[in-house]
C-alpha cells in the first residue's frame, strides 16, 4: 500500500507539473480592466461638420494592456476612422494605470435627416471590455444642393446710383464645383459679380464651403421710378441656384443752369454793376432741395444772388434767380469769366458767363481832350517861336 500511495502522488505531481508548464496561472491583477471615457458623449451638429471626437482609454490594472479597438455600431452612410498620432489605428497600448487618447473622425453628411445618431466604440483588453456610446445630434436638414443667399436682397436709390449687395454661395455638394455667375437684367442694366475685389464671370467653390461674392447693379440713367427685380444665378453642371435682388429707383437728380435766352455773355464799364436774369431747370424725376448758388470771379470783383438758395423745385419746374456782377474799379478793357454754380446734396450744374469790360466814356472824352490840348500847345509854341 505504502509503494501503491508513492506511486500514485508521484504522478499526481507529475501531471501537476506539465499542467504548470502548458498553462500558466495568470495573476488576477493581470487581467486587470480597461475602460473607454469621454467628456462629451452628446454633441450637436450640421450637416457637412467635421468631427474630431476625442477619447480616453483608461487601464486601471497593474499590468500593460494591448486594447484592440473597433467601431461596433455606426449609422449607415457615415464615414469613420479611428485615429491617434496622425494614424488610423485599430489597437492601442497602454502603461498600467495610465491612459491614452485617441480620437473618432466622422464627416456628417450633406444629404442627412434632422434627428439623433448613436455611435458604439468597444475596447477589448485582456479578460476586458469595455463600451462607450456616443449621440450625435443634426439639427439641420441636410441637402445635397447649391445655396446662393443675401442677407440684404433690396435696396433703394436714385437712378444715377450703384447698388452694392453681399452674396454667399455655398457648395453643399461631395465636390468641388466651379460655378458660372450670371444676371437676368433688363436692356441698359450693368450688372458685375466681384471676388476679393476682382470681376469674374465664374467662381470656383471646394466641397462643403462657401464663397463670398459681391455684386453691383448700376441701372440705365433714363430709368423711371419704380421696383425692379434682378435675378441671379450660379450653376455648375447640375447644380445652380438662384436668387432675386431687388431695386427700388426713387428717380433721378438732374439739374439745368442756364438763362432765359440761353446767352452767356454781357458788357459792363469798370467798377459799374450789372444783373443777370439766371434761370434753374430741374429736368430729372425727383424733387430738387436746397438748391444753393455760388461763383468763382477775378479778384476785386463782386458777386451777389437774389435770392441765394432755392428751398425746393419740382420735377419739370424751374426757377429764376438775379445775379449781380459789379467788376473791379481796376479792370481794364477785355473779356472776363465769372463762373456760377448751382448744387444740392445729389446733383449740381454750373455755367460760365463771359463779361466783357469797357472803360468809362468820360475817360474817353478826357482823353480826346488831353490830345487836344496837347496839339494846341504845339501849336501855339509853333506860332510864338517859329517866327523867330
């Protein structure tokens, strides 16, 4: 019996010991647990949106982990990729009590419902898993289209005005588009789109951007009062959009100076006065205000209205004012100009008066005189001397 037992805990022992061999006891703290956290498991978005997700992988054992990581749920038709230092990884290793981060890159996209997705990462260490959900929240209905918008669509002006509006294109399609601008104006309309200050005909847009563009409207200059729409349009292949700019001609501003006759020209003596009947046309189709008269004239010359300004003058209308020139005392015989001005706050006109200057007739007269007398001196000098 005694030999039997020895025989028996012998090969127990031996069975023990190639069972130690092929396979090893693992420490419990081996095992050990990993864990995936991140601060936002909620975030809202747009259609288009770039995400960068980060998260932490946390080993809370005593032993280093080799953590296989997946995407185990994701919403149909998006595009993920896990990533850390700059690589797409699809395990990650980590010190014991320790973490490391990576990051959950998805593109949301264009074509997209508004409502929730739900995202399920998995981490799978050694006798460990762990999950994380994630929801991401669109709170915009995603179209797969081109968008041309202004935030001011209508403006108001006169017609000798330019108008100047803001447009943004926006290229909700997966590709780059290059987009031909162009404008459904009426005849004598001059419309141009500008880019960073440069005309174009055509824009080029990446994918999921926008691009600012400018556009002037500058309308015929015999055009009534009245609202006009504009509408424009960018279309590549497939693709355009449209919108309508609106604007509202409040008339034009247009201004005569002139006089009655029509002649521009005068004679005065030297130092003498002379008035002018002016005459002011409004030709334009809205009312004229304030209209203030003004002038250049030579030095020592003076120059006076009646009356000075003009409160108000209608479409068709006109008005007459006196203007008085008086030329200096100094002034010697010839042609002058004396230019007169009138102006509003949108429009002016001016009108250059030719003055011709004669000198008194007394002078003449006393020139004749002076001539006589010195020929009768000669003469009589002849008389008195020549005898002798």
């Amino acid at each position: 019996m005694p030999q039997r037992w020895q025989k028996t805990a012998f090969f127990f022992m031996l069975l023990c010991l190639i069972g130690g061999i092929l396979f090893p006891v693992v420490p419990a703290l081996a095992s050990g647990k990993v864990m995936l956290f991140t601060e936002y498991p909620g975030i809202a978005v747009t259609p288009g949106e770039s995400i960068n997700y980060s998260i932490r992988l946390i080993n809370s054992s005593n032993s280093i982990q080799h953590v296989a990581l997946q995407i185990a749920e994701q919403p149909e038709g998006w595009e993920t990729n896990l990533t850390a230092g700059g690589w797409s990884i699809n395990q990650l290793s980590v010190r014991p009590q320790s973490e490391e981060s990576f990051n959950l890159q998805t593109e949301v996209p264009l074509q997209v419902e508004k409502g929730s997705y739900h995202f399920v990462l998995r981490a799978s260490g050694s006798g460990s898993t762990s999950t994380l959900p994630i929801t991401i929240d669109v709170t915009q209905q995603g179209t797969f289209k081109t968008e041309l918008e202004s935030d001011q669509p209508n403006m108001q002006g006169n017609a000798d005005s330019a108008f100047n509006y803001d447009l943004t294109l926006k290229n909700r399609t997966a590709d780059e588009q290059l987009y031909a601008l162009s404008a459904a104006a009426p005849r004598g309309w001059n419309v141009d789109f500008l880019v960073s200050g440069q005309k174009v005909t055509s824009v080029k847009v990446e994918a999921n951007t926008a691009q600012k563009i400018s556009v002037t409207i500058a309308p015929p200059s015999e055009i009534e009062a009245g609202n006009y729409l504009i509408p424009v349009k960018a279309q590549a292949g497939s693709f355009s959009a449209e919108t309508e700019l609106e604007v509202n001609i409040t008339g034009t501003y247009r201004m005569e100076l002139g006089t009655p006759t029509g002649r521009l020209s005068t004679e005065l003596n030297a130092g003498r006065e002379k008035m002018i009947e002016l005459q002011i046309n409004n030709t334009g189709s809205s009312e004229l205000e304030k209209i203030k008269l003004s002038n250049t004239a030579p030095v020592d010359w003076e120059v006076r209205f009646e009356p000075g300004t003009i409160d108000s003058l209608l479409p068709a209308e006109s008005a007459t004012v006196n203007v008085y020139i008086k030329s200096s005392g100094k002034a010697i015989s010839g042609d002058y100009v004396v230019g007169i001005k009138a102006q509003t706050a949108e429009v002016a006109d001016n009108a250059d008066f030719r003055v011709t200057v004669k000198t008194s007739a007394l002078w003449g007269w006393v020139g004749i005189l002076l001539i006589a007398l010195v020929a009768a001196g000669i003469y009589y000098l002849f008389r008195k001397f020549g005898r002798q």
